[in-house]
C-alpha cells in the first residue's frame, strides 16, 4: 500500500512551499493538503487561544487523515500546537507539528535561543513546545527569547513581502549579537531566513526539518 501524509495548514500562503519541500524529500509518497483560513480568525478573536470548536475541526480533519490510512497527520500553524496535542488524545494516528523537529534542535545548540514569530498568538504554543523539548533534552535551564517581529505580518498581509523578509532579517541579525541560535518559526518566514545566511550562529527554519522528521513516520 502507497504510504500517505496529510498536512493542514491554516492559510493557503503555505501550501506551495509545504509540497515542494516535501516533494524533494518523498517523491513516492502521497501528500494530501487541507486547508481553511477561518482557524487564525477565530484564535485572534479568542484572545490568541484555540477555541473548543478549532480542536474539534482538528479532530475532525485528523480523523479524516486515519480513515484514509495517512502514516501522520502534520499542522503547518505553530499557534495550534497545544489544540494538537487535545486533538491527539482522541485519536491514533499520530499528530505531528510542523515545528517540532526545529525546536528539538534549538535547545541543544545553545544556551540562548532567539524564537523569532510574526503572529503575536503564536507565542503561548511555541514556548510550551520548546520549554517541553528543552526538559526532554535535560536543557531546562536554557533561555527561549520569542521575538515578534514588528511590522512583518502586516507587511505580508499588504503582499510586501520584501518588506516581510527585509524586517526579518533585520529583527534576526539584531538577535544573533547575543543568542546561540536563531530559530523561525513560521514557514513563510524560509526566504527571510535565507537572507541570513552571514550569521555566524546556527540558523534554523520549521519547514525543512519539519518535513524531514516525518521519516521516522514513513519508515
């Protein structure tokens, strides 16, 4: 049987970047992509927290992705990370987020980590996630700045995507005068990333090695 992967993303901004990177990573392998741009919404209206009916929705989607025999079930938007784990308890397929991998290897490159976001609500999610792989590690004692970057969702929202990137980098070149290692957090953040390549910490995105965590899934 053809192994398959669904992958729900919150905006359709990121389904292009999402398949082609997973496309290089697993060509034989069936992606099917959801998406609905009503989740974000509905968590800026809930004050930053996924709302009882978000976790069902994800519930629901997920259920989708074990009735059709998916190995995983993957969320592209770091800000549901918590609803991810509600969702899990009810089902057993795994569910898997995006950034998780990302994290993971944060905390163990460093002693100051610098998260940087553009969505305020993503916040409260990421920071649960990396203070819990932190304490996996035995890295309870390292330090996880979150930095929102000022101006770029914005910016993005507007279609300036140069603009998007350049405060970006800006923002990440700031932070790598005094952090370990330079994280980002969402997957429209990879071209920003990719204009700092000079620095001279270890620079990370959730996109790529978000998709390359799934190979313990698909083994």
């Amino acid at each position: 049987m053809n192994k398959k992967v669904v992958i729900f993303h919150t905006t359709f901004g990121t389904v292009s970047p999402v398949e082609k990177a997973f496309k290089r990573h697993f060509p034989e392998v069936q992606l099917i992509s959801l998406a609905e741009d009503g989740v974000l919404p509905e968590v800026i209206a809930n004050n930053g927290v996924p709302t009882p009916a978000i976790i069902k929705r994800l519930i629901g989607y997920a259920g989708m992705a074990q009735e059709v025999g998916a190995s995983v079930f993957v969320c592209v938007c770091t800000t549901l990370g918590m609803a991810m784990r509600d969702a899990q308890k009810a089902l057993s397929i795994p569910l898997v987020m995006i950034d998780a991998a990302m994290l993971r290897k944060a905390v163990t490159l460093g002693n100051r980590i610098a998260l940087l976001i553009t969505f305020p609500p993503t916040e409260r999610a990421s920071l649960a996630a990396a203070k819990e792989f932190a304490k996996e590690a035995g890295r309870e004692n390292v330090l996880i700045d979150i930095i929102t970057v000022e101006g770029a969702r914005e910016a993005m929202m507007q279609g300036d995507l140069a603009t998007h990137d350049r405060l970006i980098a800006e923002t990440a070149h700031k932070a790598a005068l005094d952090h370990d290692v330079i994280a980002f957090a969402q997957v429209s953040m990879l071209d920003a990333a990719n204009l700092c390549r000079d620095l001279k910490v270890p620079i990370l995105t959730s996109l790529e090695d978000g998709i390359k965590q799934l190979e313990e899934y698909l083994a």
